[in-house]
C-alpha cells in the first residue's frame, strides 16, 4: 500500500501495536458533545473535536490509549492531533463512502464490489437444488 499503512476491515493500523478503529454514531455523537464541553469558543471547536474522536478510535493492542479528549490534548500536540484526525478521516471515508462522497465515487465503489470474486460457497445451494429437480403429480 503506497501510504504504508496496513488496513484490515475496521482499523487502520499505524505501527507500533497502535491502530484507528471506525467509530460507530453514538460514539461519533458523544465525542462531539465531550467536545462541545470541552472548547470554550468556536475557535476551539475542530481540535477539541479532534481530540474526542482521536481518544475514543485510538488504541495501541486493542485498547484505548486516551481516557478522554482533555487527555488527548494533554498529551499531544496540536500538529500530532491534526494528523491523525486526517488519518482516521480518511480511512472513514474510504471504508463508509457516503451519498456526499458524490456519485461517480459511489458508482465506482458499487462497481468494485459486484467485481469482488466471490465466496466459495456462492451458489452451493443453488448447485445442490440442481442434482434435485422438483417432483410432479400426486405425492408431491
């Protein structure tokens, strides 16, 4: 992968035994309300923002590495908040494309996926029915 960064379904990994896992809304909501709390203006606002969402979807070996979006800012400078805010976002955006995302990047996303190749088990059931053919008349 050219940005060097492993990714597997939910997380992208970052090294070090430390990865960004996707969020789910409620956690999304929760982190924008700590954030809401947290910021004084709305000068403050995107960095406290950053700050929640980075403690709840940064961890190192599966667990948290910040309790809280102040321990974020304690912890961390705002240049190292800002990039892996981007990060995280990115990786979102690839692995949840949204209706925003405009259509040729939905189309392209939908054609991708019908290409996958299939599971081995596509069509087991469909290939069983076969050997079967429906029995006709009285006793059916």
């Amino acid at each position: 992968m050219s940005t060097g960064l492993l990714e597997r379904t939910g997380r992208l990994e970052l090294g070090g035994g430390r990865s960004l896992r996707l969020l789910t809304a409620l956690e999304v909501l929760e982190a924008r309300r700590e954030a809401g709390a947290l910021a004084r203006d709305g000068t403050e606002r995107a960095l406290c923002g950053n700050a929640c969402l980075l403690a709840r979807a940064l961890e190192r070996r599966g667990r948290p590495v910040f309790s809280d979006g102040r321990a974020v800012l304690a912890a961390m400078t705002a240049g190292e908040i800002e990039t892996l805010a981007r990060r995280w976002d990115g990786f979102r955006q690839r692995e949840n494309p949204s209706p925003e995302d405009g259509e040729g990047r939905i189309e392209a996303l939908k054609k991708a996926w019908s290409t996958r190749p299939m599971s081995a088990f596509a069509g087991a059931c469909s290939e069983a029915l076969g050997r079967f053919p429906p029995r006709r008349g009285p006793g059916r």
